[in-house]
C-alpha cells in the first residue's frame, strides 16, 4: 500500500482507542463498556446484512446512482435499516448494562458510543487496505481484459483514478470515520439519557437521527462528486450532534468528578517492570526453551518431508506402479508443509502456553499481591501478552531460519531470505490473534481450565470463521496464504493486506476485553 494510505488505516485503528484512553484519563470509567459498543456494533450486524440482502431481494432496496429510478426510496430504507438495527441492539445493550448500574454517568454513555463507533472504524480499516491494496495492484492492469461490465469498469476506472489523483484522498476515509464516531456517540447519549430519564422519545431521536444521516448521505452521494464536498455535507449533517454532546456534558458531564490517574510514563514503567518479571519467569519456567525447541522441530523436519515423503511411499512394497502419480516435490510443497505443521499446532501451543497467565495467578494468590501495590490493569495484563510475544517471536525466527537452511539445500529453486522473513513475521501476527483470545480467556476464567476452555473455544469459532472466503479476507486464516507465497521465486498475487490489518483489530479487541475484564474483578 502506499504510505499516506497506511498512515490513514494506522490512524483509523488508534485513534477511536486515544479516544478513549483520554477520555478514561478524565473520568472514572471502564475499558468494558468500550467492548460492550464494540459487541453492540457487530451483533448488529448479524441481522442487518441479511435484513438489506432480503430488501434488496423484494425490491426495496434498489440501485444506487444518480439515475436510479428509486434512489430516494432506496437510501431512506437503507438509512432506517441501519438506524433501527444499530439502535435496537444499542438499546439492549444500555438495558442490560443500566440493569448492572455500568453506565449511571454521562462518560459511561461516550465510553460506549466510542466502542460502537470505533470497531466500526477498525473494520472498515481492515476493508479499506484490502480495497486499496486491490486497487494499486491494477493499476498497470489492461482493464479491458478482466471481462466487467460497462457499468463495473466505470465505477472501477473512477476509483483508479480517485487514489492516482491527490495524495490527501488517503485520509477522507479517516474523516468520514471519525465524523460517524461522532455521530455514534450522540446516539448513544440520546439512548443513554432515555435510560437515565426514563424518556423513551430519546431512544426514538436517535434512532431517527441516526436514519437520517445514513439516508441524506446515501442520497446526496449520488450527485456530488467532489469527495471533500461530500465530507463538508456529513459535517453539516453531525453539527447538531456535537452540539448535543457539549450540552450533555454541560449539564451531566461537567459536574463529574475528574479522574486524575498516575502519570502516563509511571504506568508505563510499571509495564517495563511487569514485562521484566514475566520474561525471568518464561526463562525460569523452561518454556522460552520448550516453545524454541518445539518450533525449531518444526522448522527442521517440515522441508524433509516435503523433500522425502514421496520417496518413503515409493518405497513401501508394491507402491511402485504409483510411482508416476507422486508430484515431484518443490520449493513451495516446503513453505506447504511448514505452515501445515505450524497452524495445526500452533494455536494449540498458544492455548497451552496462555491459558494459566491470568488465570493461574488468581488462583494462587499472586494476581492479588501484584495489584495490590497498585499496578495499572493495562500494565498487568500487557505485560503478559508483551512477553508471550517476544517469546514466540524468537521461536518463529529460529524456526523460520532452519526451515530456510533446509528448504535452500534440499529444493530448486531457493527461498528468498527477505520475504520468508516478512512471512515468518506475518505467521507471529497469526499466532499473536491465538494469544490474545487465550490472554482474553484467562482473564475471564476464575480457573486455568475455564480459561482453557474460553480459549479453546474462542480459537474453533476463528478457525471455522476463517473457512469462509469472505471472512478469511479479513481474520488471521487469510494471512496464511499471503505467507505461503513469500520468498517463492515466482509467487501468485495474493492481497493479505485485509487480513493483517484485522488480525491487529481481533488483538487489540481482545486486549482490551481483558484489560476490562481484570478492571472489573475483585482480585
């Protein structure tokens, strides 16, 4: 991708979680009505793809350009679709924590619009570097050749020309984004206060404000063309958002009193300390040295049998008349065989390894003491994932360095060092998603093997995720084929950018889920 582009992705990812840290730096507030936005968002969308899929089916929903016969009709049905799927588990999800007392001030009600809002920007994060990424590889592409529609090579020679034109179109999908956080969270203020207020019309309002701007947006889309207009319209469209914002914070927010937490380089300090501790017990614990071995094994043995598994069954008795149906193994039956053997176990080994980081602690008292003294959560809990994934990034390496020995000394042609390195570094990315949702796990489970479970459990519904093509081009399954590309003398395309940038969104989600989670509990 280019520069300014990854620059903007990297910022759609940060800064709805600035966001809130700096809002957490202000006021009292918890990590977990931050994942309970995030939860809200994507439930919704469980319903409201297949809810627009069906209205499309029944003609509701119709085309969408200027010419479209029903384009009024069509993006005012597409703006109550989101409005009322988004505001329906939005209302659930306040119901559920204002029946817990998690969101009685006004900061509780940002905390979750920021959630809501700010997955949905890492989402769209992840989609837009696949988009992109896509779109710069066509660009010396012949596109008469890739048998489109008039109608489809149109729009595809419009959005070639839209990312070869001002380098500053990279950060519109930044804006957009952090325009419809703010829309977000006055949605979520409004539904707030309907709870707070016991004013049902509130909840009405936001679901209502929330249609609008999705339909007047689809619908003046179509006849503007100049993109940075179109920004201007959706800043007029959330102005009375911000308005509102600022007066509930007036007249709920302001009155609250301020957090003054330690200073920033304290906690971090605490962190350094933390990751100290964590690596001694790794090395005390012999499993720096367990994972290494078991990853170098895998390193080693996985281009021998590449190389030789043919040559064992060909010389079994009676094998021989199969001997001209046994492919003649290559370099990339090597980096096959080598990625088989770590994503079969690797996600295992990662649950083995994780499972008792939190969970352990709490059982034996030690969690308590720790955070006793105090420790920031986030220090505690990112401690332990800082220091898994130093541990599993020298395996990897080691790893990955004796599997390029073998596989250069026994395959024609050889790998090249340099993009077998950018895979090995894209297989610890895969194996960190596993890491995470076993960190997540433990901080969860009041037991190693309730935290074994969760995680065991988290990773399946991944892997089964991940056997969708649509999906896997955004979770950590799609990164595989990407790897098994890198360092082939002469590799296939293939756009794992999507799938990086999700598998960094699924991490971070679940560093924070834990985080909160630890937040919450009385250790």
């Amino acid at each position: 991708m280019n520069a300014l582009y990854a620059i903007a992705v990297t910022l759609m990812i940060g800064l709805p979680l600035l966001m809130a840290v700096a809002l957490r730096r202000r006021f009292r507030t918890l990590w977990l009505l931050w994942t309970a936005g995030a939860l809200a968002f994507f439930l919704s969308q469980v319903y409201h793809l297949p809810l627009n899929k069906w209205l499309a089916n029944i003609g509701l929903i119709g085309p969408i350009g200027s010419d479209a016969p029903d384009l009024l009709r069509t993006s005012v049905v597409l703006g109550l679709s989101a409005g009322l799927c988004e505001g329906l588990m939005r209302l659930i999800t306040f119901w559920f924590l204002n029946r817990r007392r998690l969101v009685p001030h006004w900061q509780d009600g940002v905390m979750v619009g920021l959630g809501h809002g700010g997955i949905e920007a890492m989402i769209l994060a992840a989609m837009s570097a696949l988009s992109v990424a896509a779109l710069f590889g066509l660009r010396e592409t012949d596109l008469s050749t890739l048998n489109l529609t008039t109608e489809q090579l149109a729009q595809l020679t419009r959005q070639l020309d839209l990312i070869s034109g001002s380098p500053l179109v990279a950060f519109a999908p930044l804006i957009e984004r952090l325009l419809a956080i703010s829309l977000h969270v006055t949605v979520s203020l409004l539904i707030w206060l309907a709870f707070r207020l016991h004013r049902p019309l509130y909840a009405v309002a936001g679901i209502l404000y929330h249609a609008f701007v999705d339909a007047t947006a689809v619908y003046v889309g179509q006849f503007v063309a100049n993109m940075w207009l179109m920004e201007g319209v959706v800043l007029l469209l959330t102005l009375p958002g911000w308005v509102f914002i600022w007066w509930t914070y007036r007249r709920y927010g302001a009155d609250q009193a301020t957090h003054r937490p330690p200073p920033i380089r304290l906690e971090w300090r605490q962190w350094a300390t933390m990751t100290r501790k964590e690596m001694i017990e790794q090395w005390r614990t012999w499993k720096v040295v367990v994972i290494s071995v078991v990853f170098i094994v895998f390193g080693l043995v996985s281009p021998l049998l590449a190389r030789f598994t043919s040559e064992i069954l060909l010389s079994v008795p009676g094998a021989e008349q199969f001997a001209g149906l046994v492919p003649v193994p290559t370099t990339a039956d090597a980096i096959g065989q080598y990625l088989k053997n770590l994503t079969q176990f690797g996600f295992i080994i990662a649950i083995l390894a994780g499972m008792g980081a939190i969970a352990g602690e709490k059982d034996r008292g030690t969690a308590a003491m720790i955070l006793s003294k105090p420790v920031a959560r986030w220090a505690f809990v990112g401690s332990k994932f800082t220091a898994q994934s130093i541990v599993y990034l020298l395996a990897l390496l080691l790893a990955g360095s004796a599997a390029l020995f073998y596989t250069n000394l026994l395959f024609d042609p050889p790998l090249m060092a340099g993009p077998f390195l950018w895979g090995t570094l894209l297989l610890w990315l895969w194996l960190l998603a596993y890491a995470a949702i076993t960190l997540m796990g433990s901080a969860i489970g009041r037991s190693v093997l309730i935290a074994a479970g969760i995680a065991l459990l988290g990773s399946v519904i991944l892997l089964i995720a991940g056997s969708f093509p649509q999906a896997a081009a955004l979770l950590p399954s799609g990164l595989i084929a990407w790897i098994s590309q890198l360092g082939l003398s002469d590799p296939a395309a293939v756009n794992g950018w999507g799938a990086l940038i999700g598998t960094v969104v699924l991490i971070l989600f679940c560093l924070v889920t834990a985080v909160g989670v630890v937040e919450r509990q009385e250790i």
